[in-house]
C-alpha cells in the first residue's frame, strides 16, 4: 500500500493555511511534501517527483509563477500536474500562469480543503 | 489646465493693452482738438477716421484693413474719381481701386503705372505685372468715358520706418490736389502709420513676455495661427517630441515625430472647427505618456466679438500619476491580499477541526489554536498599521511625549529581539552613550514601535553571521556627528551629506547599524513613502510584508518633531537612524 501512495507537493507560506490543507490531503490518503517557499517549491519539486503540485503565487524568495516557469524548464517537469492555488485574484496573473504552463488558476479562498482533495482524487485517478 | 487659462488670459491682456493704448491716443488727439477751433471740422473728420481706425485696430492690426477705412472714408473730404491703394505682401501687390466715377480701363492702367513706378522707386525694386492682385469696386468701368488722368496725388504708406504701400487718388479734372488736401492726407495716413507701428511694438512686448512665460514652462506648448503655421514651440514640447536643435518647426515636424500616436493637425483643425477645447486623454511619447490639451485662442476684443486667432496644443506629462495609479493599485491588491491570507487560514483550520476526523488528539487541536492565535494577531497589527497610516494621511495621528527613560526602552527592545537574532545567527548588541539624560520626553510606546520595526528589519535583511548594532548618542547644536558617534564608541559615519542632518537642535540620535545587503540608491528615496516602498522592497529581498512599518516610524519621529533615515549602499550594510529633539 505505501509504495502506491500519491506524492503531493504544497507549495504556501502561510503556515495555518499549509497545516490545514496538508493534514486533510494526508488524512485522504496522499504523502505530502511541504515548501514554504518559491525556491523550495523548485527544489523539492526536482528532487521528489510528486505526482501534483499545488502552488501558491506571494511566496518569499521566489513567487510561484517564477517557480512553475523553472520545473517547466525541467524534462521531468515537463507534463506534471501545476494547480495555481493563490489568493491574487488578477486576471494578467491568471494569463500569464496559463500561458506558462499551469494547469489551472485556483482562488483559494474560494476552495473548502475537502474540496481541493476531492479534486486531487479525481486528477490523480483515485476512487 | 492652468497653462492654458494662463494662455489665453496672456493673450486677453494683450488685447486689453491695444484698447488701452488707443484710448491714450484718441485722448490726447482730444486736446489738440480743443486748442484749434478753426481746424475743427478737418480734425473731427481726423478724428473720426483715427477713431474708426482705433476700434478696427483693436481686434486686426492688417494694413488692409486700416487702408480700406481711410480709402472708404476719404470721399467726404477730398474730390477724386478714383482712390486706390497697392500694398506689399509675401508674394504678391495687391492693388484695389474704388471708383467714385466711372473712368476708363485706360485711365486705370495709368494710376497702376504710376503707383508701380512710385513703388519701384521707393523700394528700389522692380515689379512685375503678372504680380498684381487687382481688385475693382464702386462705379463701373466705362471705357468710353475718355478723360485722362489729370490730377494725381501719391503718398507712401510707411509702417515702422517700413513702405509697406502707396495710397493714391486721381480725377480727370486739373489741378484738384493742392496744399491743403495733400497736407490732411498726409496726416492722416502718417498719424495711422504711428499708431499701427507703436501698437506693433506694445505687441512686440507683450509678445516678448508671454514668450518668456511660455518659454519657462515644464509643460510643453506649441502655438498655431489660424494656417496653422508654428508660432510658438517651447523648450519642453521641442524635447517632448524630441526636435531640441532643429530651427523653425513646422507643423511637418510634429507630424513626423508623434509618429501617427497623436493626430496634431487633425485635432487642431477640429478644435477650431468646434470651438472647442478637445482632450486625448493618453498617449504614449518616448517612453512617456501625456494628456493631450487642443484649444482655440481667441481674441476677446472686436467688433465682430470673438475670433479665433489660432490653437494651441499642450502636452501634459502625466507619466508620474501614473505610475502612482499603478502604485496605489498595487497596495490596494496588496492589501486584500495579505488580509485575505491570513483569513482564509483561519478559515480552513476552523472547517477542518469542526469535521473532527482529521484532528482527533489535545495536542494538535493545541497546534491549531496556535496557529488561528498568530494569524488573527498578524492581522490586527496590519489592521492597526491601517489605521496609523490613515491617521497620519488625516493629520490626525497623536503621540504623547511625557519624561521616560530611553535606556530602559533600548535595552527591553534589544533583549526582545535577541531570540530572533540567535535563531538568525546574527549578533545583536547595543551601545549607550553614557551621557544621554536620563529622562527624555517621548512617547514610550511609540517610540517602542519605531525601535521594532527598525531592528526588525535590519535582522530581515542581514546575512546569517553579520551584526546589527543599536546605538544611542547625544549630539549638540552645531556639533560633528562622527566625532560624537565615535566618542560614545559608536562605529559610525554618515558617508554622504544629507541635508536632514544639518541644522539638527540638541538630540539624541539612534542609529540602527547592520552589515545586511544594503539598499540600491534609487531605492533609498521612496522607503518612507507609504505606495512606493513596496514593490522594490519585495523585488530585492523576497520578503514579504507590507511595507508600512516605515511609514508610521517616519509619522512617529515627525510627531517627535525628529527626523529620519537611512545611509545605505547597496551590499555594503545599512544604518536607518532617527532623533529625539531634547
């Protein structure tokens, strides 16, 4: 069972938002990798494959849309699963990480944790 | 806005100046009138034309029109058949007859070559036939009318030391033009010649002046006449469109360099058109943008009333407002932003303890708490940092100085902040001059709150391994800041010569010293600055946080009647200092 477990990769640097979500995403079945930060983002994301990344864009060191450009950059992070999962709700945002490469531009604001499980379970297959 | 007021208020004036100065002249004609009774009917008839010419004037100094008046007048007082006038413009002479009596061609031809051979003589100069405009009015050409010409009186029209034309007037009866006739029509063409030539000078002036203020602006102003020709392209529209060296601009050349961005001729001609002032609100110019300003220039005084007399644009640089448009739009999304997070935070932790599931034991449920604690304080010291900056925007900000001690102050900050330091590997240490009072009058809390931002940003911002120092010296009226600092061994020289820095009363200054990374010069200016601190902050550090915190250190020191700062070069540390007047 433990091998076939789904690796998340959460990418926040609020730390009462990251528990919430990573407790729930563990709790639903999935191993997850914390990053705090864009440039651990980049790094984790390179070094353990995960199977989705749920990125936030206002992170320190580096913003998540300078993050998604460098895994895209990658060969393994060529065609992994990007979901933008951010407050900043402006539409040259939205753009730009859909041009990049993001699967999609999540407000998060606007998504219940339960929610954002439920479609990690549909995107990766699981039920 | 105001340029253009100013502009046609300067031309206002100028009318006003001609009416003025032609009311000075009817005046003392006045006088003259009086002293000599028997002249009076000649001098009223003086008058009258000189009057007549005046108002005219007043709205058209065009030699033309001043002629027609005297030539359309001239018939109550001296006998002619015909009296006609040549004068000289840019490429052509124009040459109007009024007949009185029907004449002949023959006769016409005749006052024509003598009026040209008159002019050629004057001006030294030849001209041509095929250059005159010959325009015919009153009484019919009747060629069989074969009377010569046989009385002929010429005189020349001089404007400014200039002969501009010949006057003449001719009949087929002999010997009509004697003494007493020519000497009135000289008069009167010479006092008309005086008028027109000191009203060109006043003009000169005036023009001179406007020229001058037109000159001095930062907005850029080109003027038109009513042909469009460029009458007046200042300094700052010369570099706007980038013509700086170029002599004698013409509309071609703004045409050229607005490059299709700004319809220049298009918008002048509709202006004129409507009547009305037409207003392109953006366009971009070399990297810059303006609000472009087309409006007619009238002239107020006339008889018809108002007439446009030309145009003028104006580019109004307005690249700045928006760059602070951008900027206040930023902060605004700033700001949702970091209240949002935060929120949405709480808000998720909430939803996943209510579900029960996933949060089953005392210990995470402890965690959690925790974590909705910190993030609802985060937010009310933002919510709090709101308000201090909206009270000091308002005027309203209120700090209460009362006799505290600043070395307790220092050392509870440097001890609060040690923890941070240690977990930073940065060494943090303070150093009190021994002779600083040891009661001061400032607001402790608040003076508090300026000591955390500072120190808190200067651990941000150094490297692990460097040092941040806080030192408190005594400076005295007129006294050297680094002889002071270093006498209370405080390591520490302004570098550069700031102007906040002079002048300073008897103070205690605080300098906070990191060996972090430094601030790039242009930065330095718009930290303090409540919309433009932010984005070079987060750009160069990747950190987060909202920029505020100097802001309100700025409002707390300013309320201490203290200055701020910062002495900084980019990787080689910074010092933010400030003073509390003593």
């Amino acid at each position: 069972m433990e091998k076939t477990k789904k690796k998340i990769l959460i990418a926040e640097d609020e730390p009462a938002t990251m528990r919430a979500m990573a407790d729930s995403i563990k709790a639903a079945g999935f191993e997850v990798i914390k990053a705090t930060d864009g440039e651990q983002a980049v790094e984790f994301a390179l070094r353990d494959h995960p199977d989705c990344i749920l990125m936030d864009i206002r992170m320190p060191k580096m913003d998540g849309l300078t993050a998604l450009k460098r895994i895209r950059k990658n060969e393994w992070g060529k065609d992994v699963c990007i979901t933008i999962l951010t407050n900043i709700s402006d539409s040259a945002k939205v753009d730009e990480a859909l041009k990049d490469g993001a699967f999609e531009y999540l407000i998060k604001a606007d998504w219940e944790v339960d929610k954002i499980v439920k479609k990690l379970k549909t995107r990766l297959g699981i039920e | 806005m105001d340029i253009l007021v100013i502009v046609i208020s300067l031309v206002a004036i100028l009318c006003f100046g001609i009416g003025l100065f032609l009311f000075i002249q009817t005046k003392q004609l006045k006088k003259t009138f009086t002293k000599k009774e028997q002249e009076m009917g000649r001098r009223m008839y003086e008058l009258a034309i000189l009057k007549e010419l005046g108002d005219r004037i007043g709205y058209s100094l065009n030699v033309q029109n001043i002629v027609d008046i005297i030539t359309g007048s001239l018939h109550q007082f001296i006998e002619y058949d015909v009296v006609s006038y040549m004068l000289l413009q840019p490429e052509k002479i124009i040459f109007k007859v009024q007949l009185e009596e029907s004449v002949s061609r023959k006769f016409i031809d005749d006052v024509k070559n003598r009026m040209m051979n008159s002019l050629s003589a004057l001006l030294n100069q030849e001209f041509k036939n095929d250059q005159i405009d010959e325009v015919l009015v009153g009484a019919i050409v009747v060629d069989e009318v074969e009377e010569p010409v046989r009385s002929f009186f010429n005189i020349p029209l001089v404007i400014a030391g200039n002969v501009v034309g010949v006057l003449t007037v001719a009949d087929t009866k002999v010997g009509l033009y004697k003494e007493e006739e020519t000497t009135i029509l000289y008069k009167i063409t010479q006092q008309a010649s005086q008028a027109v030539t000191r009203l060109q000078e006043v003009i000169k002036t005036e023009q001179g002046k406007l020229n001058a203020m037109v000159e001095s602006m930062t907005e850029g102003v080109v003027m038109t006449d009513k042909d469009y020709r460029v009458v007046v392209a200042n300094p700052a529209v010369r570099k706007t469109i980038g013509i700086e060296d170029k002599k004698d601009i013409t509309i071609f050349d703004f045409i050229d360099h607005l490059e299709g961005k700004f319809d220049i001729r298009g918008k002048l001609e509709e202006s004129v058109k409507l009547d009305k002032m037409l207003i392109t609100e953006e366009v971009p110019l070399h990297e810059r943008y303006y609000q472009i300003f087309v409006s007619p220039v009238k002239s107020s005084l006339g008889i018809k009333g108002e007439e446009i007399i030309g145009a003028v644009v104006i580019f109004h640089d307005i690249t700045h407002e928006k760059e602070l448009t951008k900027m206040r739009k930023n902060f605004t999304s700033m700001m949702v932003h970091e209240l949002r997070s935060p929120l949405d935070g709480i808000k998720k932790m909430v939803t996943v303890l209510e579900k029960g599931d996933i949060v089953k034991d005392k210990q995470t449920q402890k965690e959690y708490y925790g974590l909705i604690h910190q993030n609802s304080s985060n937010m009310l010291d933002l919510v709090n940092d709101l308000l201090d900056v909206a009270k000091l925007e308002s005027g309203k900000f209120q700090v209460r100085p009362v006799p505290n001690d600043l070395r307790k102050l220092i050392t509870e900050s440097e001890q609060f902040f040690q923890s941070s330091a240690k977990v930073a590997t940065i060494m943090l240490d303070s150093v009190i001059d021994k002779q600083i009072p040891t009661e001061i009058q400032f607001d402790y809390s608040r003076i508090g709150q300026v000591l955390n931002n500072l120190i808190s940003n200067a651990i941000k911002f150094t490297f692990a391994g460097g040092k941040v120092t806080i030192g408190v010296f005594l400076h005295k009226k007129g006294g050297e800041i680094k002889k002071e600092a270093n006498g209370a061994c405080i390591a520490w020289a302004p570098t550069n010569n700031i102007a906040e820095l002079e002048n300073l009363p008897d103070c205690i200054i605080i300098p906070i010293i990191d060996t972090g990374r430094g601030i790039a010069a242009d930065k330095i200016s718009t930290l303090f600055n409540k919309f433009t601190q932010i984005d070079p902050v987060l750009e160069f550090t990747g950190m987060k946080g909202t920029g505020l915190g100097l802001v309100i250190a700025k409002g707390i020191v300013e309320s201490h009647h203290g200055v701020i700062g910062v002495f900084s070069k980019e990787g080689a540390g910074s010092t933010f200092y400030f003073t509390i007047p003593i």
